[in-house]
C-alpha cells in the first residue's frame, strides 16, 4: 500500500475510531515508519488520513535515531479522539510530549543490567589472567 501525501486524502469517515500508529516502509534489513493517522480497523484498502510525522528506528552516524513529529496536528488529533498505539506512545514520550511510557523503563533497565552482567564477566575474565600469569 502506497502512502499517500502527507496532506492526506481527506476522505474519512468523521465518526469512525481514529488511532496514530507507525507504518512500516522501507526494505526488508533497513526499516522506516511514518507516524499516521489511520481508521482504527485495520483495513488495508483504506488511505491514510494524514502523516504526522517519521521514525528512522536505525541509528545514524552519530548513533542517533531520528524522529520528526508535527505536535500541533498530534494535539488536533488526540482532541478529535485519536488512539495511540504504544510504539506511538514511547516516541511521544521519550520526545517529552507524554509522560514516560512504563516500556521505556523496562528497557533502560534491561540496559542496564546488560551492562552490569558484560562488565562483571570481563572482571572475571581479566581476575583469571591474572591468576594464571
């Protein structure tokens, strides 16, 4: 499904359900995800209603991945009300829009425990050689 410009179509039912919810573009090994406003049935021969923004969910140069939000048309949205999905929703919130999906906690600390454990193992490794010399 193509998408449409990011005006939109404007053909929407005015009392259906509504959600913001990533789509996924892009190639198989290089993913991309506009961030739109969709009928909350996912029906695959229904446009988008309009493009709120874009995810580059792999890291650039810099290890950054970039985000682009249009926030005013977020708030028309989520008046009229939209839904928002939870990839949606951690965006929003780690932009500061939300407050901080509980989700994102779990990673950081999953993160950070990651570390611990790989610093912890390299310690260990480092103690035998020692050891051992």
């Amino acid at each position: 499904m193509s998408l449409p410009p990011a005006s939109g179509t404007g053909r929407y039912f005015a009392r259906a359900a509504k959600s913001i919810r990533l789509i996924r573009q892009g190639c198989t090994n290089r993913p991309f995800f506009h961030i739109s406003v969709t009928h909350r049935r996912r029906l695959n021969s229904q446009p988008v209603i309009e493009q709120l923004g874009s995810y580059d969910p792999m890291p650039n140069i810099n290890n950054e991945k970039l985000v682009a939000l249009n926030l005013e048309r977020i708030k028309y949205w989520l008046g009229q009300g939209a839904h928002v999905t939870n990839p949606v929703a951690e965006l929003l919130g780690l932009s500061g829009f939300f407050p901080i999906h509980p989700r994102s906690y779990m990673t950081a600390w999953r993160n950070r425990r990651t570390e611990r454990e790989n610093v912890a193992k390299l310690e260990e490794q480092k103690a035998k050689e020692n050891t051992t010399s």
